[in-house]
C-alpha cells in the first residue's frame, strides 16, 4: 500500500511502504499517474519508510518524471536512505532525478503556491 498526503493544488506526497519491488511497482506507477492526471505538478516522494527498491521499482518512479517536467513540474525525492541512495548513485541517475534530504527541502523546490 502506498500513502499520499494532499499539500496543496499542486504538491503531493506520495509514501512507499518497506519495499517496492516487482510486486507492487505497479501500484506505485499507478499512484504517480494517478496524481499526475488530477493535476498535482510536484509529487514528492517521501522514502523514509522504504528499505528496498528493485529495478522495477526504480523503473516505476522513472517512467513518470519526464511526464512530470513536461506539466511544469517534477517528481521530487527525499528521506532516502544511503542503501536506497546508492541505488540511484550505481544506476548514474543522481544527476537525472531530484534529490533531496527531507521533505522542508523537498517544499522549498516547489514554486511559491497560491
């Protein structure tokens, strides 16, 4: 099961349980689309609770970000772990995607809302 936090018009959060692997990556898709198509343009990812992330589960946050940017917004990461950090280091995709420590941070990425 995947949790989500309404912040405003714009922002969501969005909060995987311990794992995201093969088994519900698809749920995880789902909730990004999801928020996607209600108009949310920041849908940040809190991972504080997530202590593992297979490829299917990287793919699943993946195959939304450009989707994100092209609305004007972005999907925005933070409380990862080192284990699940390193992750993104290997797969050279810290550069790519957004990163930050904790969700104050991840806020302050998000335009002034109104």
């Amino acid at each position: 099961m995947i949790a989500r936090k309404q912040v405003d018009e714009s922002v969501v959060i969005i909060c995987p349980e311990k794992v995201l692997d093969n088994n519900n990556a698809h749920e995880m898709s789902e909730a990004i689309i999801q928020a996607q198509s209600e108009g949310y343009k920041y849908i940040i990812l809190n991972l504080s609770t997530l202590d593992f992330m297979s490829s299917a589960g990287v793919g699943s946050i993946l195959g939304s970000v450009e989707s994100s940017r092209g609305m004007g917004g972005d999907i925005i990461l933070c409380h990862a772990s080192d284990k699940i950090r390193h992750i993104f280091e290997i797969l050279d995709l810290c550069d790519f995607l957004t990163i930050v420590e904790n969700e104050e941070a991840a806020m302050g990425m998000c335009p002034v809302r109104g």
